[in-house]
C-alpha cells in the first residue's frame, strides 16, 4: 500500500511540473521539480528506494524531451548517488544546506546532460542562459520540494504503523 501511494504521489508531481512548464513559466524557464525532488527522495530514502525512483523519474523526464532516450535517466540516477554518498556529512534538513546542493547538482546535471548530448546525440546546445537562472530557481524552489517531501515520508510512516 505504500508503494502504491508513494507511486500516486510521484505521478501528481509528473503532472504538477507539466502544468507549471506550460503555464507557470518565467519567460520560457521554470524549476526544475523533478531534479529536486529526485534529491529530495535521495537525501531522505534509501540508497535503493532514492535510486529506483530517481531512474523512473528520469525515464519521464526522457519521454517528455527531446534528448537521448535514457540520459536524464542516467544523470538522476548518478545524481541520487552523489547525494545518497555525501547525505550522511550533510543536514539536508538544513534550508540553506538544501538550496546549495540543489544550486550544485543543477549544474552537475546540466553539464552532463549538456555532455551526454554532445557524445551521442551529435549535437550540442549549450546555452549560458539555463545555465545562469534554471539553478537559481531551482535553489529558490528546492526548501519548498523537500518540505513536501520529508512530510510525505513521515505520513508515508505514520501511514504502515496503523
């Protein structure tokens, strides 16, 4: 039952970040939910709860976009381990601790996006402008996405010892 619902609650979020992409927007730019909320769960799951869900929300972020089929899968999935290796020096319950990872992973998951496109598919765009603001909001939205997530988990819990 709780796979069941914490599977509902991820296809909310796939739908919430759609709408906010196509309706919410800033001149074209918006948070990216699912990469925070991938940390989110990585920084508070376990290593293989962080990592699945991270692969399958990668896999959607793949069918939505345009680039190499499995690469947004690819870079969750290494950024979930990043954050799952470096979770236990770090307070991810910290605000200030969970807009700079955020801010840091941002840029690590563009920039391999950004080299997974250019090695398989034959093109690069590069743009200096997602790379400038996409972290900056991202850090701005992240303290919102890992409080509904940590909620979540403890409701989650809360929810089995009934």
């Amino acid at each position: 039952m709780r796979t069941l619902a914490e599977a509902f609650f991820w296809i909310v979020l796939c739908l919430f970040c759609w709408q906010w992409e196509k309706y919410l927007s800033i001149s074209g730019f918006s948070p990216d939910f699912i990469l925070i909320t991938v940390l989110a769960a990585a920084s508070f799951s376990s290593k293989t709860r962080g990592s699945s869900w991270a692969f399958l929300l990668g896999l959607y972020s793949d069918v939505r976009g345009s680039g190499p089929l499995g690469a947004n899968a690819l870079i969750f999935t290494a950024c979930a381990w990043l954050v799952q290796s470096v979770s236990q020096r770090f307070d991810f319950f910290d605000k200030f601790t969970q807009a700079v990872a955020v801010f840091l992973f941002s840029w690590v998951a563009y920039l391999m996006g950004w080299v997974l496109t250019a090695l398989f598919a034959h093109g690069s765009v590069f743009s200096i402008k997602y790379l400038c603001l996409i972290p900056f909001f991202n850090a701005i939205a992240a303290p919102f996405v890992f409080f509904l997530v940590l909620g979540l988990k403890s409701f989650f819990r809360f929810y089995e010892k009934n």
